[in-house]
C-alpha cells in the first residue's frame, strides 16, 4: 500500500510536472462511505485492511470498482 507521501515522492522521481497522467485514487474513506451506504458496520481497521486486499490483489485488466469494494465488505 502507497501513503500519501511516498505516492507524491515518486511522481516527482518518476514524472515530469507536465506529464499528462490518468489516476484513479481509493482511500479508507471510501470504504467507510460504502459500507455506511450498505448499511454494514466496519471500522477503520477494518476499511484499512480491506485497502491493503485492493492494492495487494488488484488486477489491471479489470481496474478497481466500487463493485471490488463491494465484493470485499462482502467478504468480512
């Protein structure tokens, strides 16, 4: 998993400012938001580990969804 600090360390080494860039950011807030929405209690651990899955486990070629979201509060 990236923090805040070590993503923005290595677009700096990595990138150009103008480097045109597609990002797409998931935070433990949006777990929380999600499950809340779902009506599922989680707490921020919970959310955080399920942040760490994502990361680990994510594939390319499908992307990170609110549907992975869902399949991971699913899981708890």
């Amino acid at each position: 998993m990236t923090t805040q600090k070590e993503l923005i360390e290595h677009l700096q080494k990595s990138f150009e400012p103008d480097d045109l860039l597609a990002v797409a950011i998931w935070q433990t807030d949006d777990v929380l938001t999600r499950a809340k929405e779902r009506n599922m209690k989680i707490t921020s651990e919970q959310a955080e580990g399920i942040i760490r899955q994502i990361d680990h486990r994510q594939d390319a070629t499908l992307g990170i969804s609110w549907d992975t979201i869902d399949c991971y509060l699913d899981d708890l």
